[in-house]
C-alpha cells in the first residue's frame, strides 16, 4: 500500500477520535482544541495524499474511490457532530450532505459511462470554506467580532456548496442522458 493511500485510510481512522473530542461533554475545552487539531491533521491529509499521488504517479483506483469518501466522511461527520451540540442548524448540514451525495452519484453515472469528472475550482473553494467553517464552528469563540465572521464564513461556504453542484450539474449534463 503506498503512502496516498496510507493517508486517506489515517483521515478515515481519525475520525474516532474526532467524534469522540466532539461528542463527549465532560473532555471540556480539551476535547474542543483536540476535535480541532485532528480535523486539521485529517484535512491535510487529503491536501498531501493527492500531491504525493499526482506528483510521484501513485494513483491508484483504491484512492480514486477512497479518498473522495474520506473525505466525505470526515465533513459529514463535523457536521453531525456540529448538529448534535446545537452549534449548526440542521438545514446547513442537509444542504452540505445532500450536494455531496449527489456528486458521487454523477460520478458513479460518468464513471460507468467511462468518464471521469474531475474536482472543479467552485469544488475546491467549497472545501476549503467548508474546512474554515468546521475549525471556526468547533472553536466557537464567545466573542460578537468572532461569531459574525463564523457566520458569513458559514454562508459563504453553503453558498460555494450550491454553485458548486450547479457548476458540476452544467457542466456534467450529458452524463445523465441515455446511453443507445
């Protein structure tokens, strides 16, 4: 198993641990700073995995399929968790979630066709401000300054959620058409 895929299965692994820091009340300001340095570890992880790939051609299909699923996985998992504490409205969540789950069915569908639809730019802007809105919601300053940005953070990344799969959706739209 090479290091990409050594990476993407760590991001899967660290997400127990994650939860845990997340979920478990009496872990305190503890559990919030360790929730926030393992969702960092885990989101650069995906940065490394695909430039050690890429770089030393080590693309593998294992990694093809894993690491968008990680990934996935680890942003699902902050939003749950995001949910469950109060910190994020429900509708935020469903937004993020369901974009993500409808990309991976457009790629399942180009996938079969012999199509490969690569991450757009509007995709990775979303992730990253997906990224910032996690760190910014599990830290959750008390503070009017601090809870303002956390918002338009927040917005800005669902907006950038919806361009995104709009963008995919355009641009991608023949590979729902019938095959003869």
């Amino acid at each position: 198993m090479n290091l990409p895929n050594k990476l993407t299965i760590l991001r899967v692994i660290l997400i127990v641990p994650f939860v845990i820091c997340m979920l478990v009340p009496r872990l305190g300001a503890a559990g919030t700073y360790a929730a926030v340095a393992i969702f960092i570890i885990a989101s650069l992880t995906d940065f490394l995995d695909g430039k050690i790939a890429r770089k030393y051609n080590l693309v593998t299909n294992f990694g093809k399929f894993m690491d968008p699923l990680a990934d996935k996985l680890l942003v699902a998992a902050a939003l749950i968790c995001l949910n469950a504490n109060g910190t994020l409205a429900a509708w935020i969540s469903i937004i993020i979630i369901s974009r993500e789950f409808i990309i991976s069915g457009f790629r399942l569908v180009a996938s079969d066709n012999g199509v490969v639809i690569a991450a757009s730019y509007w995709g990775k802007f979303k992730t990253t401000f997906q990224i910032v809105m996690i760190v910014m919601l599990i830290l959750n300053f008390d503070n009017d300054i601090y809870q303002i940005c956390t918002m338009a953070i927040t917005y800005i990344a669902l907006c950038l959620t919806i361009i995104s799969l709009i963008d995919y959706i355009i641009k991608n739209k023949d590979v729902l058409k019938e095959q003869k």
